[in-house]
C-alpha cells in the first residue's frame, strides 16, 4: 500500500513537472502572457470578509419635505468611493529598518560522590559480589560539565513606494470597505505583479480619492514577478524537494 503511495506521489510530481515544461516550450520567444481583467469576487480562491459587526442602526424617516434621505452622508455628493465597483487610489510608502541582536551564555558544573564505609558489618563483603575489591568509601562518584552559548543578530531593511488604483469588492454593514488592486506591467520578457487587498474606512479617504496604506487595516501586499529573469532565479524543483527533505 506505501509502495502504491508513493508511486503516486512520483508520478503527480512527474506530471506537474511535465506540464509547466509544456507550458514554458510553448511560449518559447514569446514574452509572457497578461492575464485578462476579471472580476476578483469571482476569482477562484476569492472569500468575502467576515467580522465581528455591531448591531444594525435603527433607519431614522424624514418627511417627504425634507432635506435628509436615509443612507446619505451630507447635502453634497463628493467623488470619494463608497460603493461596490468604485475605485480608489492606494499610496504604499513603505520603509522598515529592523535590527535585532540577542547574545546568552549559560554554564552548569556539578560533582557527586557516594560511599558507604559502614553497613552493618556488610562492606567487608562487598569484594565477593563484585569481581574486584573495592573501596567502601568510594562506592559512586559522578561529576557533569556543560557549557552553552548563543548568539543572533538580525538585520532588515525593506523599502517599497508605489499607487495602485483598487476596487471596493464588499461593503460591510458597518460601512467599512474591502478593497482589492491588481496591477501587471510587462516590460520586455518580464512581468511585473502588484497586488493590494484589506478593509478601509469611508472616513480615511481623502478628498481626492486617496488612501495611506497604514490606514487598511488586515493589509495585504504583494510584489513580483514573472518570466524569464525570475524563473533563472528559482531553484529547480528536484533542488526544493531535496532541500526540505534532506536533514542534513
């Protein structure tokens, strides 16, 4: 049955290798494909958000007269975004510095010793049991030595600036607004991926449609690639298999 097992898992590999091999012989000379605009909610993968919400406000009715309409912000409708299918401009501007440096040193001697010079007369027989003589005084000694010592430094610097234009995908009942932006750009035989998704107040959207990044709350950002200089970059993949089975 493990022999039957394992066949399969060799054989899935093989053809998942065969496969991106296909892929990768057809678009020989070719730079790499752009993938279509599609509708992230029905992306496959894609969840809606749930959270913990507040319970719903009473709506509050206003007479045929008047000025106030259920669900309005203000007299005057501005350009922000605040419905599903509007967008909005996300300004990333990230610049981390992290430096990290933990040294410890721990040492631990110990000596016992054991004997019994006097047991009822006993000792003095001691040389019939075992196959020498022995000293009664000294029966058990035992001593320990151990020393440890550690070190670890950490050092991280990541810096990343760029604007996405984003899609508001989900409106809570609380009002927040999920937001999800992709971006392709090819130049020559690379693409250039830029990714963007979290959940934004209406009220951090600045006038002119904008958004900080440190104002999204469960950001996420992602900044890659594709194509030929990247898949020069990646280990092989017998060299992955080997490199996280292989204990030594």
């Amino acid at each position: 049955m493990r022999r039957h097992i394992r066949l399969a898992a060799v054989l899935s590999l093989l053809l998942l290798g065969a496969c991106n091999t296909l892929e990768r012989l057809e678009n020989v000379g070719k730079p790499p494909p752009l993938r279509p605009i599609e509708n992230p909610v029905e992306r496959h993968g894609y969840q809606p958000v749930s959270i913990p919400m507040p319970p719903p406000e009473e709506p509050r009715s206003a007479g045929a007269n008047s000025l106030w309409r259920e669900g309005a912000r203000g007299f005057f409708r501005d350009q922000r975004a605040r419905r599903v299918g509007d967008l909005l401009t996300v300004s990333v501007t990230v610049d981390d510095r992290a430096t990290l440096s933990n040294e410890s040193a721990r040492s631990r001697s110990n000596t016992e010793d054991l004997g019994i010079p006097s047991f009822l007369g006993l000792e003095t027989k001691l040389d019939k049991i075992l196959p020498s003589a022995v000293n009664p005084g000294s029966l058990i000694g035992a001593s320990s030595d151990m020393a440890n010592q550690g070190r670890g430094n950490v050092r991280r610097q990541e810096s990343i600036a760029f604007n996405l234009a984003a899609t508001i995908v989900q409106v809570l009942p609380n009002g927040n607004m999920v937001i999800d932006g992709r971006q392709e750009i090819r130049v020559n035989f690379e693409v250039r991926e830029i990714g963007i998704a979290g959940i934004v107040r209406p009220e951090d959207i600045t006038p002119g449609n904008t958004i900080s990044h440190e104002k999204i709350a469960e950001l996420r950002v992602a900044y890659g690639g594709r194509g030929q200089i990247t898949d020069v970059q990646q280990p092989r993949y017998g060299a992955q298999i080997l490199d996280i089975i292989l204990p030594y």
